[in-house]
C-alpha cells in the first residue's frame, strides 16, 4: 500500500506543477499593472520610487525568471534603494521548493499566514459541501433505482436536471431573500453573529450560519452523484451475479445490500477528487455570496488586484487538495474492488 500511494504522489507532481505554470501565464496574461494598482496615485508618483517598488517585488524581471524565483526562490534582489547609482542587496527569496509562498503584494504581509487564517474556513465549508453532496447523493440515487419508473423515480431525475442546471449564485441569493429577508429563519450571511460580544467558535451559531451555503455549494454534486449511482444500481442489477444470486433463493435485501450496492459505489467513490476540486472552486462564489469569512474573497480580491503571490499561493493549496482527493479516490477503489491489486 506505502509503494502504492507514493507511485501515485510522484504522478502527482507533473500535474501539480502543470497547473500553476498555467495559473502563471493566465495572471501575466490579465490587463493591468500590479505597480498601479498597488500605488496610491501612480500618474503622480515618482518615477524612481516607482522603479525602485517593480525591482524590490521581481516584477522587472521576464517572466521565466519570476516564476523560477517563485518557484527556487533566489538568495537576493539587487536594487539599487538610495538611488545613488550602486546596487544594492535587498531580502532574500525563498521560494515555494524552500517552504516559502511569498508575500503578498496588496496586504504587505507572507501569504502562507494569510492563507491559513482562511482556510479553515473554506475547508469547513468545502467538506460539509461533500458529505452532504456523496451522502444525500447516494441515497436519492438508491430511492430512484429501487423505484425505477415510477413518480419516485421520475421526480428525483427532475430534480437531478434542476439541480444540474440552476446557477449557485443565484440560488444563493434567492435563499437569502426567502429565508433571511422575508421570514428571518436563518441568518443571512457570515460565520457568526457579529452582535455576540463573545466572538469564540460556537457550533450550534456556526451550523446555522452553514446551511445556506453548504446546501447551495452541494446541490450540484448531489444533483450528480444521485444520477451517477442510479444509472450504476440499474446496470449493476442486470448482472450475472445478481440474477444468480436471487436464484439461489436469496432475498431482495440481502441481494441489494450486499451485492449490488457495493459493486455499484465503485465508480461511485472515484469520482471524490474530481468532486473535492469542483467544491474548492464553487466555493469561491459561495464565500462571496455568503460573505463566509473563507479563502473566496481573498482570491477574488488578489485576481482583481494582480496580487501573483496570493494567486499562486492559492492555487498551490487548491491543487494539492485536488491531487490529495484524487489519491483518495484511487485508495477507496482499491478497498471496494477486491479485484483490484496495488503492485
């Protein structure tokens, strides 16, 4: 199993670097200059001190060279502070090989610490999402397959199409107007009340505060994995090994529950990683919606801003939880299908 997981981590490595060689070049891509937006009025700032501010954060270097440094890290930037004409050593790069994200440019502060203020947050959110989403999921998709082609049955798949098709933003708005507006039921955005004098973690508070947008950023994988598991329940019942065991005189239970249901959550369960990544990015859009006090407004915040140290630092973390979701997959396949053998 140990030789197993580390052939799949160093498979992982291409893909990791792969994505944020294109987060990169999609952030160079963007219009805008980070220096004008990071200066308080760039159309009367000094020329130098201008220079002197694009040299000291990398940004006069081709952009090969400011992804090695981001990547490597570099043990000094030659700058020219006093502008005397000598050039002059200033800090040191680490790099993200040495354990070093970078500092944000916008916040003036190291992005791992901003990051892990957020991430709590967002991995609350994110893990809710999915156990909610595989949980409701599985079971929508066993109601529909054991009630094939009945109202049951075609009611769930109208679901499905609903859930598949409606926008998360706008289901999270509409929520907000019913349920917080008009009626008061829950509260209508953030983590906590912030009228409470008290500001520590409160479960009870912070599940109510959850409901919304942990519903919202799960309709679609439950959407998704309730059509995925009846259309593999329908197929799995069709089987030899189904129709042999009914003639053996098994009943209807036992012929469900333990040989059809689990052949079906095979293919099932290797859909995690894929669901893991497409919850980290809805929930950028949920955060903002919700004003959930998670990693989405600082992304969105450092798109906005050019803030390439942010961004990469985000995308780093959301790529590493993608590669960590589809290791997990690969694991559980391996525990579900005895037939599979890790060499």
């Amino acid at each position: 199993m140990s030789t197993y997981i580390l052939r799949r981590l160093l498979q992982g490595i291409p893909t990791f670097f792969g994505v944020t060689i294109i987060a990169f070049l999609l952030m160079l891509s963007a219009p805008g200059d980070p220096i004008e937006l990071i200066a308080f009025n760039p159309t009367r700032a000094d020329p130098m001190a201008t220079e002197i501010l694009r040299r000291k954060l990398g940004l006069d270097q081709p952009p090969v060279m400011q992804y090695i440094y981001w990547l490597i890290g570099n043990d000094w930037t030659r700058v020219d502070t006093d502008g005397d004409g000598q050039v002059d050593s200033y800090g040191e790069r680490r790099g993200l090989l040495r354990g070093d994200l970078g500092q944000s440019l916008k916040h003036r502060r190291p992005v791992g610490e901003l990051i892990m203020e957020k991430i709590p947050a967002t991995l609350l959110l994110t893990f809710s999402a999915l156990i909610l989403g595989y949980g409701m999921g599985i079971f929508l998709g066993i109601l529909a397959a054991i009630n094939h082609k009945t109202w049951v049955d075609q009611l769930i798949r109208v679901f499905t199409v609903i859930g598949n098709a409606m926008p998360q933003f706008w289901l999270g708005l509409i929520l907000i107007i019913i349920l917080s507006v008009n009626f008061d039921i829950l509260p209508m955005s953030g983590m906590r009340d912030i009228t409470r004098r008290n500001g520590g973690f409160d479960i009870a508070e912070t599940a109510k505060h959850m409901i919304m947008p942990v519903f919202v950023l799960s309709l679609g994988t439950i959407a998704f994995i309730s059509r995925f598991t009846r259309t593999e329940l329908l197929e799995v019942f069709e089987r030899d090994f189904v129709r042999t065991a009914r003639s053996k005189g098994l009943t209807n239970r036992r012929v469900w529950w333990l040989h059809a249901l689990p052949n079906a959550l095979i293919p099932v369960a290797t859909f995690i990683g894929q669901a893991l990544g497409t919850l980290l990015a809805g929930a950028v859009i949920i955060e903002k919606v919700f004003n959930w006090p998670g990693m989405g407004r600082l992304v969105v915040d450092a798109v906005f801003n050019r803030d390439y140290p942010l961004v990469m630092g985000s995308v780093v973390i959301a790529a590493a939880m993608f590669i960590l979701g589809l290791l997990i997959s690969d694991i559980l396949y391996t525990l579900l299908d005895p037939r599979v053998r890790l060499k």
